[in-house]
C-alpha cells in the first residue's frame, strides 16, 4: 500500500495497492478540507530509474576533496515518491541493513538518517547510505558520502561516496541500487543503466549476507595486506602521498626525487646483499656464528643418505627445512627419529632442491623485529593448536577457532585460519592422532610443528619481557645480516633470560617480516611498528614532497607553465612538467599527447628524477576524475572566460569558474593560491583559496585600487606590472624584478597576454622563495621560440610574410592575439588566419567565433578537425562561415578547407610579402613542420587550388 500525502495534510482513504500505482491518476481528499485532486503518475515503464553515467574520482574535486565514486541517477516517476510517501519502505531497509541505524547523516548522531527517511528524503539520498553501509559490512573503512540534486534537472541527482577500491566501490554502488529497487512496489522496480557501473553480483538483490561477501572478497583481492595497509596508513597519518604502484603490495610514499617505496616491510633501503642473505639460510648462520652470535649446529644436504647422516652427527632432535624457504613452507621441527626425517627431507626437497638438517633448539619461537638498529617488539609466536572440552572431535574444534572474526584466508586477516591439510595430518599422525579424535576437557593439542601466523599460529607480545642480552643479540643479527627491517627468529626457553643463561639461540634472520602478530597479536599490547619504520625512510625534518605548482585557467596555461618551468630550471632544479603538448622531464619531451590531465601528473610525481612539478590543469581532467595530486604548493588560477560551455554540466562562465577554482581550494594550507586581480571570477575565488593569497594585475592602477591596495598595505604578496616594469610587492616593500620588454616572449611588451602571463610565474615562483634575480634570469631566458613554447606565440619570417603560429583557440585567446597583430601590421599588409573549433562546442559558439574571424583577419580560412566530435564533415564549417557571413564578411575572403592541412597551404600559398599569416592549429607539430619547409623552400606562386577545393565546399 502506498499512502498519499498532499502537502503537510495526509490524505484520507488514499492508500493504493501495488497495481492500482501502476495506473496513471489516483484521487483523494485530505482530511484538513483540501479539495479534491487528480494527480497523474507516471509508471516506471515510462520513466524508471535511470543511471545517466559515473565518474571515479581519485583526487580533489568539485564535490570534495576526498577520492570518491560519483553515480548520476535520474529517479523518473520516483521524483514523487521521497520516501516519507512510501509506508513500509524504510522499515523493510533497516530490518535488510541494521546498521543504518548508526548513521548520523546531516544530524550528526546515530539515529539521523532514520529521522530523515521518516520526515522524506529522497531514494538518490538513500542509496547513498546503502552504498556506505555495504562497504562497511564488507570490511571498508568508509563513512563519507552526499547527494546533491542537479542544476536544472528535476528529478537527477549525483550520488557520491568514498570507496575502499573502485572495483568494489562500483560493485557496492550497484548492489545498493538494486537493493533499493527491489523494495520498491513492483511497477518501480525497473532500474536501466546499471552496467555503466560494474557487472551485476552473483547474488539476488535482497541477500545482503551473499552481497557483503562478494563484496568482502573484491576489497581483499584489490587491498592491501596487513604489513603494508599499516604502512601505509602510518604515511598518511604524517600526511606523506601514499601511491600503490602495481596490483600487489609495491607503494610509492613521497613524490619526486623524495620519494621511497615499500614491499611489504621491504624498504628502498634494504640491501639486496642482506636480503638475499636472510634467503640462504646457511650462509646467513655462517655469518651470525661467524660474529659471535649463537645458532644451532646444521648441515646442508642434497639427499636422504645425507641428511639421515647429518641428523645421526647433530643428534636427535633436529629441525629440516629448506635452504630458502619462507613462512613455514616445507618445514618440520621436532624430529626424532630416521623414518620422520626422511618424510621431512621429501617435504623441504619439494621446496628447495638443498635442505637444512640442523639441531633443535630449546624453548619456543620468538620473533624480535629490528628496525634501523633499534629492536621496536618482541611476540612469542605459538604453533596453531586447539584445547579440547571431552565433547568436539579435533576437526569440531579447528572450525570453532577457525569461526574467530579475526582469522582469514592468507594474509588477508590478523590471523590466518588453521587449514586441515596433509602436513597438519602428517603432525596429527606423527603423535598418534586424528581429527576424529575427542580430546578431553583442557588438552592442548598442537597442529603444526612451526609457529608461523601463516599456518594458524597466534603470537604473544613480549616486548617488555625481553633480556638486554637478547635485544643486543637482535640488533648486532640484523646489523651482521645487512637488513634496516628485519625478523628476528630466536628460540629460548625464557625470553626475559640472557640466552647465555637458558641456551637457545637464533634460527633465521628474515627480510621482510610480516607485520601483523605484532600490529595485533593474540594477546597482549599491540606495537605501533609500522611508524618507527616510515620513520626511518623520512627521518625527522626530511622533506617527503616535491613542491608541485599547478596551472588553470581559460588562457594562458600553457606558457605560464612552460615559464615557471624555466625558471625553476634557472634556480637548479630537475623539473617535471605536464602541458597540452606532452609531458616534460629535465627539458626533455617524456610523452607526446594532450598531458593537461591527473595521469599525466601522477607520472611526472613517480618519477624520481624530479624535483619540481608544474602542472596545466585543464578543466576536463578535473570533471573526469579530479586532481592528480592531494595538494599543491602554489595554485594559480589566471583568467576565466568562455569557453567549453555546453558541456559536462558547464554551461556559464560561473559554472566554469567552480571547475578552476578546485586548483586554489587544494593548496596546502602553508601554500599560496595565486589570482588575477583583474578578473572579477577570480577574485571571488578569493574567499575558499587556500593558503596566502597573492595578486597579480597587468593594469596600470592596480596598487591603487582593491584588492590590491588593502592587500599590499597588510603587508600581502603582489605582483603589478607598471610603466613597464614587472614590481613584487611584499611585507609592505616593493622590489623590482625586470622589466617586461626585456621578456622575449612579449615581443618588447607588445604581447600584453605574455606580459599576464609573466606575472602569474613571477607571482608563483616568488611566493615559493625562488629569488627575484633567478626570476628575472629565467623570464628574460624564455623566447616565443618552438623550442621553448610550442605552438604559443612561434613567429617566422620568410619570403617577405610573417608566420605567427600560435594556439588561439577561444574568443577570449583570439581577441588577445587579435590586439597584437595590429601592432604588427605593416602598412598595406593584410593578416590571413587559419581558425577552426572541435566539434563538441555549441552552435552558438561556432558561428560567434566565424564572425570573430571576419573582424580579425582579412583573408579567414575555417577548418575542421580530424573527427569532428560526432559532427557531420562540413557542418562546422558551414556555421563557422554563417557567422562570418552574419558579421559582414565579403564571401570571396571567407574560405572552407577540410582539414589544418590543406588551410595551412591555403594561408601561406595566398599571402604576398608584407602579409601575415596567423595558424590557430591542432596539430601543432605538423603544422610546423609544413612552417618549417615553407620558409626554408623556394618563394611560393600563388595557386588557385584551394580555392576551387573551396567553392566545391561551398
């Protein structure tokens, strides 16, 4: 039954079954007098829940700055339906999911979200919650999460959470969709779209134990074991990037050239030496006896014969093993006679083609961990057993122990669960034991012979129990062995004794030792041991980040980017940097492609050769997925105008602003966020900036008026550019950098953009500490030449005509270049352009830029692109002339080529000395390439190709 309300008034008599809200109109009278009313509803077979599209993001972004999975989720008929209107519907989803109960959602208490499903909110909300709780059911650590409703659509809404991984992230947003769904009344359980998100789960919607199980086994198989998962989390805990460089356990923490990695507990300073050592178990004991260090008496050997006779030399009992095994593999203790070392000797060949027979130690296991010649914990590890109670056969008391939500497959859990297989049966029978057996009340029955957690053995800690003899022990074994993190193996009958006193000794030395039975042991004081050795990688004052400085806006980023690049490299630095052309190291191209993107980023901070990062951060990679880095230490953003609208939910400057403003709401908070103070989107931005703000402003009166003025006067940073000299201002002080004529990428301060964007660097750059004379070297260095900005601002001279090749791709670009290039026309020249816009721009768009053309170049050539973006060949075209043709332009000098190619040999095979050719290209290479054997080829003769290819385009 679905009861109706009418505004704050419940309706009487107004309850409808399942089939009758299928229908399409439903009557009723509240019971305060409200009229009667018929009220259509849509069925879900003509508007179901709709997922529109997702997006992961694994940086900061619009919404947030914590990594998340965004569902887009059009609820159609739902929109009508809040859940308050829907009787039964919350109750059925809290008796599926209790812990729902426990979520505070915007009361911030536990309770919350039941409050706010009873007073109706919607399902896009609900999901949400849904989607957080089977994480956490299946062991993420995930409680944030929010739904907004989206602009100007009814009814859609982006649904957003943090995920353990995106594998199971996806799955669980899917799961929860379903869940939802399938509560619902028949006629709205339809839900379409849901493969944009992950494969469906083998399991039925409602079977919350099968879903949180699958889910379960997606977080373990995409996680990260116990070792490195506390690493891990100790890096982050001292703010230290966190990268994970494969699918298994290798994780880059820092960025740059300060960056280390781990294995596990296998550091970048781990000696090979030493780890290959601790392999050999044999060649370790030589050089543990070698230096004084007590070791039992073994041998090696490479058959049967050989190891019974080593054992009859040593005496029983003796311990085989293999060579270079590990975790307890093919390793057997206790042995005490011919026939069991003979089994044992099979068992550690199926290992290691050479085995240790060596003599048994007294005592029990302990594993002492040594970090950085300091012994950080101490855990008695205990062989997998259970006590009997005279009624549970051995096999009934293994699944009880093996029932401890602790216990797990592998390494996945703290414990690992006792698998009954043919080495425990071996040891079961080597006792005279079988599962079957009832042992009685209080018996302890061992199941292995090893104490290794990997078998099901538990450990103690005993930290604080430890001898100083037995600590100097350690410490002088990992030093002897070569290892910064090693596992200490030591046999003692009582550890809080000197070995001296008791006997025992040490029986291996491990290269990384697994972290868990002292991160959590069975019983006892649990040992931070994960931050003394995160420690040792960045020991106190050791930096773990590259400065990053990254770069947006609508104009200009390219060569701001290329600029502080130049001058970072002036001031000694290896620099990294990303842009539209590719992706940079040291001055050198790494990658060619679009690289204004979070992957190209993250490239450049896994590189180890640089210490500096620049980053173009373009408004499409922080839609997709977000930033490529958690924070940066200088933001700047330069202008915001249009461009792009139309698209991924932008559709005005200000929309547009929100995007770029991401950049200064990352930096850190000792950072500063660098703005134009002459863009009014801008300055706004100010308020939700981070770290100090700094100012720039190419406009005369710029210290006179706000916000600079107040700002200066508080002593702030800015940069202005008066009377032609580029003036930073600080603590109240004003100092001169250089003047902007003597840049020569301002064409003697003609480019007034170039001069904006030398401001923006010097701001960034002197805000970070870079001195201004190194600034001043750096700007005056950087030329409007290929070689140090592709594509931005190129100008060639031959045969009489000047080529300017320069990436003008917006109204707001082409009217800069447009102020330029009459300063540059000679008298009686004419300017001839080549423009064209990627297809996935607006009409609007299109034809405002033809008619842009027709005011700024004598002569347009209009091109398209290589695939148009889902456009028809020609239609760009033909809107781009239909603007020019709308703002007067005379049809014989407006000219549409099919392609940059052909425009490029139209423009230049057209011009006559004295003319200028401006090439607003995509291809930036191959249009200079074509540049390039223009200028050094003969003078050309005008041909009338291109324009008969132009009236058949016409």
């Amino acid at each position: 039954m679905i009861e109706v309300t009418l505004g704050n008034c419940a309706s009487s008599a107004a309850f409808l079954t399942d089939s009758e809200a299928a229908g399409y109109f439903y009557e009723s009278r509240s019971s305060c007098g409200a009229p009667l009313e018929r009220t259509p509803l849509v069925t879900s077979a003509e508007a179901p829940m709709r997922v529109l599209e997702r997006s992961v993001y694994r940086g900061p972004h619009l919404y947030s700055a914590r990594p998340m999975i965004r569902v887009r989720l059009d609820l159609g008929a739902l929109e009508q339906w809040p859940t308050d209107r829907l009787p039964g519907f919350a109750a059925a989803l809290v008796a599926k999911l209790p812990g729902l109960k426990s979520h505070g959602c915007s009361y911030g208490e536990s309770g919350g979200f039941l409050r706010r499903m009873g007073e109706g909110t919607w399902l896009g909300h609900v999901i949400e919650h849904v989607a957080i709780e089977l994480q956490a059911l299946a062991g993420a650590s995930v409680t944030r999460g929010k739904t907004r409703s989206t602009k100007g659509r009814t009814g859609v809404y982006d649904i957003l959470f943090c995920y353990a991984d995106e594998r199971s992230g996806l799955a669980a947003a899917r799961a929860a969709i379903a869940l939802v769904a399938s509560l619902l009344p028949t006629g709205f359980q339809t839900v379409e779209g849901l493969d944009r998100l992950a494969q469906p789960l083998d399991a039925s919607a409602g079977a919350i134990d099968e879903i949180v199980g699958l889910l379960r086994k997606m977080i373990v198989a995409n996680g990260l074991g116990p070792s490195t998962a506390a690493l891990v989390a100790e890096a982050r805990r001292r703010h230290i990037p966190a990268m994970r460089l494969d699918t298994a356990s290798l994780v880059q923490f820092g960025t740059g050239s300060r960056q280390r990695r781990i294995r596990a507990s296998v550091t970048s300073a781990t000696s090979l030496i030493g780890a290959e050592l601790a392999a050999n178990k044999h060649a370790a004991k030589d050089l543990l006896q070698a230096a004084g260090l007590p070791v039992p008496r073994g041998e090696v050997v490479r058959t049967s014969n050989e190891a019974l006779a080593a054992a009859q030399r040593l005496g029983w009992p003796v311990v085989i093993k293999p060579l270079d095994g590990n975790q307890g593999r093919g390793v057997t203790t206790g042995l005490r006679n011919e026939t069991q070392a003979l089994e044992a000797f099979e068992r550690a060949t199926a290992v290691s083609r050479r085995v240790i027979v060596e003599q048994q130690l007294p005592g029990t296991d302990h594993r002492l961990l040594v970090v950085a010649g300091e012994l950080v914990a101490v855990a008695e590890r205990v062989p997998a057993h259970v006590v009997g109670n005279g009624r549970h056969s051995i096999e009934e008391l293994i699944g009880f122990v093996n029932g401890d939500p602790r216990r797990g497959a592998g390494h996945e859990a703290v414990l690992t669960r006792i698998r009954i297989d043919e080495a425990l049966l071996r040891f079961l029978a080597q006792n005279g034991q079988t599962l079957l057996d009832v042992p009685p009340q209080g018996a302890l029955i061992w199941l292995r012979g090893a104490a290794n957690l990997s078998t099901g053995g538990t450990a103690r800690d005993r930290t604080d129990d430890v001898h100083p003899d037995n600590i100097a022990i350690a410490i002088q074994a990992a030093a002897t062995i070569g290892l910064d993190v090693a596992g200490i193996d030591m046999m003692t009958p009582d550890i809080s004794r000197s070995l001296a006193e008791t006997g025992g000794g040490i029986v291996e030395v491990n290269a990384a030792p697994g972290l868990r039975m002292h991160i959590a042991p069975s019983e006892g004081t649990p040992r931070d041991v994960a931050a003394p050795i995160v420690a040792s990688l960045f020991p106190k004052g050791a930096k773990s980040r590259i400065p990053i400085f990254a770069i947006t806006g609508t104009n200009g980023k390219t060569t701001t980017v290329r600029m502080v690049a130049k001058i970072l490299a002036e001031a000694g630095k290896r620099v990294g940097f990303t842009t539209t052309t590719g992706v940079y190291v040291n001055g050198r191209k790494q990658v060619k492609s679009d690289a204004s993107g979070p992957q190209s980023a993250r490239m450049i901070l896994r590189n180890p050769t640089v210490d500096a990062a620049v980053f173009e951060t373009a408004r499409g990679g922080i839609l997709r997925e977000g930033l490529g880095f958690d924070a940066c230490d200088v933001g700047a953003v330069l202008n915001v105008t249009a461009d792009h609208l139309g698209m991924k939910d932008i559709h005005s400057v200000e929309d547009l602003a929100r995007v770029k403003s991401v950049v200064v709401e990352s930096v850190k908070r000792s950072g500063h966020s660098i703005l134009n103070a002459d863009d009014p989107l801008t300055v706004k931005m100010a308020r939700h900036a981070r770290g100090q703000i700094v100012w720039f402003s190419g406009s005369a009166d710029a210290v006179e008026r706000n916000p600079i003025r107040d700002h200066i006067a508080d002593g702030g940073m800015a940069v202005v550019c008066g009377s032609n000299s580029i003036l930073f201002y600080k603590d109240g002080e004003r100092f001169p950098v250089l003047p902007a004529s003597d840049i020569p990428a301002t064409l003697g301060g003609a480019a007034e953009f170039n001069v904006l964007n030398a401001l923006a660097a010097t701001a960034m750059t002197a805000a970070y500490g870079i001195p201004l004379p190194t600034i001043a070297g750096g700007l005056a260095a950087f030329k409007p030449s290929f070689e140090d900005s592709p594509g931005r601002l190129n100008i060639v001279e031959a045969h009489g005509i000047k080529i300017v090749l320069d990436y003008a791709h917006n109204p707001a670009a082409l009217d800069a270049l447009s102020q330029l290039l009459e300063q540059l026309r000679p008298a009686g020249g004419r300017i001839l352009g080549m423009i064209g816009l990627p297809g996935d721009r607006r009409d609007s768009d299109l034809r405002d830029v033809g008619a842009q053309g027709a005011r700024i170049f004598d002569e347009v050539m209009f091109r398209e692109g290589p695939d148009n973006r889902g456009r028809p060949i020609g239609s760009i075209n033909a809107l781009m002339a239909e603007g020019a043709l709308g703002a007067g332009k005379d049809p014989a000098s407006i000219h549409r080529l099919a392609n940059e190619h052909d425009a490029t040999d139209c423009c230049l095979e057209r011009a006559r000395p004295g003319d200028i050719v401006v090439l607003t290209p995509t291809d930036i290479e191959g249009i200079w390439a074509r540049v390039q054997r223009f200028a050094e080829g003969p003078a050309p003769e005008r041909a009338e190709r291109f324009e008969i290819m132009d009236l058949a385009h016409g």
